[in-house]
C-alpha cells in the first residue's frame, strides 16, 4: 500500500511556520553576535549559511502537462554545502553590501561601457561581424525548433519560408544600423581615389606648345639681336659642360640655348620664326604674356609676389581678337614692372575655376595682387580709346608703395628697428605719365614684392630735411636720395644718390639684397622663386636647416660675411694684375625647419617629400642649392669662412639632385587652405588613421553624455589637440591674429 500523501494546501502553512522559525533564530544569533569577537562572530555566520540550507521542493512536468508529487530534498543539501570550497565562502562573507541604488548605478555604467564598445567597434566594422555571428548563434536553435515543427505540420506549412523572410528583414536591418561606418568608410576611399586619379592625371600639352626660343634664352618676345648675343654670352658662362663638368644637366641645357641661338642671332632665321609661330596661333599669339592653365595657375598667380594681370578671352571670339593689339601694347609696354597672363576659356575651362567671380562677357581683364582684392577690367570694344584706357586702368591699380606726408610721419616711421627700413626721397609730387610714370612703377614694384622683409616707404626731400637732417639730402645734380637702415638699435645706414626714378629702382634692388642676406628669412613656397632663382647672375642659396634666430644663427652669417669680403678683396686683386674678371654671383642665406612654430608669424614646417632632399646631402644641417640647375651639395661647418671661395673655384662637389626630387614639392605654403591640408593629410596613411580612431572615439563616447559634459569634453579635448598638435595650433592663433590684424604680411593674399 502506499503511503498517504501530505495534502497540497497544507504545504504553504508549514512552510511559512518554517520561515518563521528560522527568522526568530536568525535575530538571536544576530544578537549575540555583537556582543562576540570578531573571530567567533565569522565562525558562527557560516555556521548559520550551513544551517539556511532547507529542504526545497521541485516541481516536474511530465509530456501530458500533469504535475508529480513533491519530495522534501533533505539528505543531499548538506553534503554539496560541505564540499563548497572554503574561498567562496569568504568571498560570499567579504563581499561589501550594496544598496540598490550602488546596483542600479553599477549595472547603468556596465551598459554606457557596453555601447561605447559596441558603437566603437562598429566604427571600426568589427562590430559588425561580431554582431552578425552572435545573431547566428542566436537565431540557431529557433532554426532547429522551427524546422521540427515544420517536419510535424508537413512539407507544405511555410515554416522554412517564414524562417528565411525574418532572415532578410534582419539584413536590411542591420544595414540600417551599420550604414553610417560603411558610408563613412565608402566615402573615404572615394577621396582617396578621386585625389589619386587626380595627382595621376597630367594632361600633356607639348604637341600643343611647342619649344619657344625665347623662353629658353629667357628673353622676351620682342628682343633684339644686340639683347639675344648678350642673353647668350651670360648662358654659355653659366651652362658650358666644360664650365661645370659635374652637371648632368648642363649638355642637354647648353644644347637647347645653341639651338634657340642659331635661330635667333641670324636677322633673317629671326623673322622666319617669328612669322611662323604667329601664323600658327592664327594672329591671337601674345608675345609679352604667358598662357596659363589649371596645373600652373596657382604657383605662378596666387603663390606670386608680383602684380598680374590676367586675361580670360575666347580665341575664337572676334570681340576677343579686337582687344589682343590693345593687350600687346599694354604688356609689352610694363614688360619688368607687372606680370601679364591669359587664359583660353575654351581650352583651359579646369584655370576658370582660380577666378573669383564667373566670367560671362569676355575678353574680362583680373588684376591680382598680394593682399588687395581683386580688380576687374571689361573691354568696351572701342579700340581707339579703348587702348589708353586699359593702360590708365593698369597704371591705376598697381600696388601703390606707402607715401609720407609730412616730416613728423617720415620721422615716427624711421625710428622702430624692428624691421629695415627702406626709404626713397626726392619729388614725388611731380605728375607722372608715360615712361616717367613706368619708371616709377619699377620702384612700386620694388616696394610690393620685399614687402615680406623690408618696409619700404618714399617722402618729399623737404620732408627728409626737417625730419633726418641735411647729412642725408641727395647730393647736388642727384634728385633721389636712397637710404637703407638695417634692423636693430644699431643698424647701419646705407646712403645712395641717383638722378631719375628708373636708375633709383636698380639701386634699390642692390642694396635691399644685401639686407636681406643678413636675415636669412625662411624659404617658402611664395619666396623661394625671389631668394634663390637667378636674376642676371648665377643664384645660390645656402640652406640652413633648423637654425633659429639666436647666437648660433648669427655666427653663421658673420662667418658668410667674412667669406664674401675675403673672396671680394681677392677678386680686385686678380683683376688688377691680370685683367680678367670672375663671373660674379649671389650667396642668400635661407632657412628652413622641421618642425612648424604654433605662432603665425613664426616659420612652417617642410613638407615630408625634403626628407629625400636631406638624404641626398646625407642630412648635413647646411647645404648650397642651385635653384635653376637642380645641383645641391654638403657644406662643413668648419669652411663656412671660406664659401665663395670654394663656389668660385669650384672645390665644392655639386651634384644632381635625384630624379623624382624637388626642392618646391618640399617647402612649406603657410597660405594653403584647410580643405588643402586636410586632403594631404587623408592621403598620408598613418594621419588618416589616427584621424579616423579619434572621430570613431568621439561618435563612440559623446552620446552617452549630458550637453554640458559634452561641452566641456570637447573644449578639453580642443585644448588638448593645441597643445599636442603645433599645425592645429598654428591654424587657430592665425585666425585669430588675421581677425585683429588683417593688414600683417601673414594675413596677406591673393584674391
């Protein structure tokens, strides 16, 4: 027989009156523990864990859903709590208490730190994946269930079909959620790809341009013979092979000058040439401008010192042709005083886009100039007066050079030494026009492209009287007096005399090179044509590699200055006992550095493609450059003294700098813009990197934050990035410093 069973609704009644009991010993025991050691207290306490172990109940459902009789587990509780190692139990004891409010906390930042991983990671497109295996994990066993009890309903019940519909809605909803890092990535490597293409594609246009004779001999278009034998006289010096046996590039230069030569020193060889290449441009060919295109626009026009001016026409518009004779006039009259240029809308659309404004009505006439907006000529179709208009329109708006008015002006001016000071004094009230007007262009010009180094002014010699003294009045016969101070309390005061303001602006541009050559000013992208390319005599620039103004800078120059007296005295001495004159040439020191100051006004760092030009000279700290024959050589600090010496006599070992290598490509451009910079910056792979680590931080943390803890992140993290990063920093405080003072030559652009 079997025993009676216990009814079921006895059993809550039992169980509560158990509850009960062991509620009541439990604050006994509590009682009696604080009045105890410590000691006994933690032995007792897990004696009472041992004691809270009670018979428990199960419930099982068997297959037909009805439930089977409830055994009291007695026997078996006590033995798994003796075998429970003795280090759970003190970490069960040791653990602290929390309340629920630490737990709710707690389990919120395991969250926040759940979702910053995961939005982190799907940034990085792990998160992803990872995500797309745990929702197969997960969909598995349903898969399982789903297929048993489609198997049961039959082979017509849809089971797997509703199955692999779910499966495509969670795709596509998963390409919801994970589209932002693919579009991010996507669109990532589309600007890659789309500057690569465009660093790729170089149009070549040298069937369309063929080899001009003139621009090899570096000649205008309208010189004479008498110019073009002296032209070639100065190139042979400079470009014989046996003049300079270690230039590999001086036969294939030398070979191209002889041959433009043969054409252009016989009369009739001459004309032919001329008559063909205007032929061959159907009358539209300038013979005193260059034809710009998109590649070029940029070097030449906005990275320019010099005034241009540059034409849009339309070759085949005859309004276009009627302006050509009155451009021709213009240009070739202001040949060395402004630079003029065209563009061929139709040939050269991509240049269009430099401009700052769209052209509808052509020929349109831009004037561009560092740091003055830009000025605009329509031609009026009236040839007649047209062509005097135009060339008032161009004396007009040339960069004016700062005029002193009065005696206490001229004065205030003369006394800061923070920069040298170039002043011209003589009647500058007197109405020019004509070639006394371009006379005087000359010396603007002078004044606008130094104005990064010297501040230049001109005043009345009345003025210069009342405000300097008598000692500094032109002499007699001499109606322009040129003075020249180098910077510093004691800057020495360079004096100078000349008739007429076209011979003023030759000394001038003497006497303002060998103040520049005391600064050794930092080569850029702007400077480097003006510094370092030859103007009538052979041009070097002695590279000095991270040398800040201070003691050692100035050493460098006292030694270059000793060097070029010595070789000076030793030349007069040769030419008086034998008679024959050295070809004479130019040493400008220059700096560059490695790494780029925070400060606006201080110099920017090289670009990464010089490391290549410091290698060729096995990373000597000074170095000459030759800018016209790409020839580079390692100078010892220990022959500094003796530099022009070893240049003149050729003891100092050029050589060719290694294809694939320029000079331009590596010098800083302060005035690029930020869209300019940061696409550099995409294209070098570990910037672009980090950049992308610290926006998949920034989408991964900031929306977990309250707006004003994400302010204050942001403003931290901006700090930061200024303090680390002297690029960031430099971009911030010029903004700020061009906003107060628009006027500085940091702040100055072409527009």
């Amino acid at each position: 027989t079997e025993p009676p069973t216990t009814p079921l609704a006895t059993m809550p009644k039992q169980d509560r009156a158990a509850d009960i009991k062991k509620e009541n010993a439990k604050a006994k025991k509590k009682a009696a523990a604080s009045k105890k050691p410590p000691k006994i207290e933690k032995e007792e306490t897990e004696e009472e864990e041992e004691d809270e172990q009670v018979p428990q109940e199960e419930e099982h459902e068997d297959d037909g859903g009805q439930e089977e009789e409830h055994v009291p587990v007695v026997a078996t509780t006590p033995e798994k709590s003796k075998k429970e190692p003795t280090s759970d139990k003190k970490k069960k004891v040791t653990r602290p208490k929390m309340s629920d409010m630490d737990l709710l906390a707690m389990e919120e930042r395991e969250a926040m730190r759940k979702r910053i991983k995961e939005r982190f990671l799907r940034m990085l497109l792990i998160g992803v994946v990872m995500d797309f295996m745990k929702e197969r994990e997960q969909t598995a066993p349903k898969k399982e269930v789903n297929d048993k009890k489609a198997r049961k309903k039959g082979p017509n019940s849809g089971g797997r079909e509703e199955n692999h519909i779910g499966g495509i809605r969670g795709f596509f909803a998963g390409v919801n959620i994970f589209g932002g890092p693919f579009i991010m990535v996507a669109f990532t490597v589309a600007i890659f790809a789309a500057r690569m293409m465009e660093e790729g594609y170089q149009p070549s246009n040298i069937s369309e341009n063929e080899e001009n004779y003139y621009d090899v001999m570096g000649l205008p278009n309208d010189a004479d013979m008498v110019t073009v034998r002296k032209s070639y006289k100065a190139l042979a010096l400079r470009w014989h092979p046996d003049k300079n046996p270690d230039c590999e590039a001086c036969p294939t230069k030398f070979a191209a000058i002889s041959k433009a030569y043969e054409t252009l020193s016989n009369p009739e060889t001459k004309a032919a040439y001329d008559k063909g290449r205007k032929k061959e441009t159907s009358g539209m060919e300038s013979m005193a401008s260059v034809e710009l295109t998109a590649e070029d626009f940029e070097a030449k026009v906005l990275r320019s010192n010099e005034a241009w001016f540059v034409q849009v026409y339309d070759s085949s518009s005859e309004f276009s042709s009627g302006f050509h004779p009155v451009w021709e006039e213009a240009a070739l009259s202001h040949q060395g005083v402004a630079k003029f240029g065209r563009i061929d809308a139709i040939r050269q659309r991509k240049a269009l886009s430099f401009l700052p404004q769209r052209v509808v009505i052509m020929p349109l006439v831009f004037r561009f100039a560092r740091g003055q907006a830009h000025e605009t000529f329509q031609w009026n179709g009236n040839e007649e007066r047209g062509g005097n208009s135009f060339i008032r329109w161009v004396q007009e708006n040339f960069p004016e050079v700062n005029t002193l008015d009065s005696p206490s002006e001229l004065k205030g001016w003369w006394e800061p030494t923070d920069r040298p000071k170039v002043l011209l004094a003589g009647p500058i009230g007197q109405k020019r026009s004509g070639t006394k007007a371009i006379e005087f262009m000359q010396v603007q010009r002078i004044a606008h492209v130094w104005g990064e180094m010297v501040d230049m002014a001109v005043a009345d010699t009345r003025d210069l009287r009342d405000a300097l003294g008598k000692a500094l009045m032109p002499q007699k016969g001499s109606s322009w007096s040129l003075l020249v101070k180098d910077r510093g309390s004691d800057g020495q005061v360079q004096q100078r005399a000349t008739r007429d303001a076209g011979d003023a602006a030759t000394q001038l541009q003497d006497m303002i090179a060998r103040v520049v050559k005391n600064q050794a000013p930092a080569l850029t992208w702007r400077n480097h044509q003006q510094l370092c390319g030859a103007a009538g005599q052979r041009r070097y620039c002695l590279m000095l590699v991270d040398h800040a103004e201070g003691p050692d800078l100035a050493k460098v120059l006292n030694d270059i200055n000793v060097s070029q007296s010595n070789y000076a005295q030793e030349v007069a001495e040769l030419e008086t006992s034998d008679g024959d004159a050295e070809e004479p040439f130019h040493l400008q020191p220059v700096r560059v550095m490695t790494s780029t100051s925070r400060l606006p006004w201080g110099p920017s760092a090289v670009g990464p493609s010089f490391s290549g030009i410091r290698q060729a000279v096995k990373w000597a700290p000074v170095f000459v450059f030759e800018l016209e024959t790409s020839r580079i050589a390692e100078v010892k600090a220990s022959v500094l003294t003796e530099l022009y010496q070893r240049i003149a006599y050729e003891d100092l070992k050029f050589g060719e700098l290694p294809e694939g290598l320029s000079l331009v490509r590596g010098l800083p451009d302060p005035e690029t813009s930020l869209r300019k910079d940061l696409m550099s910056m995409l294209l070098y792979p570990p910037s672009a990197i980090l950049i992308f680590l610290l926006l998949a931080v920034i989408a991964a943390v900031v929306p977990e934050l309250r707006p004003t803890t994400a302010a204050i992140s942001l403003g931290v993290g901006f700090v930061f990035l200024l303090i680390v990063w002297p690029w960031a920093c430099r971009r911030f405080f010029t903004t700020l410093w061009c906003l107060v003072s628009p006027w500085r030559f940091e702040c100055q652009r072409n527009v």
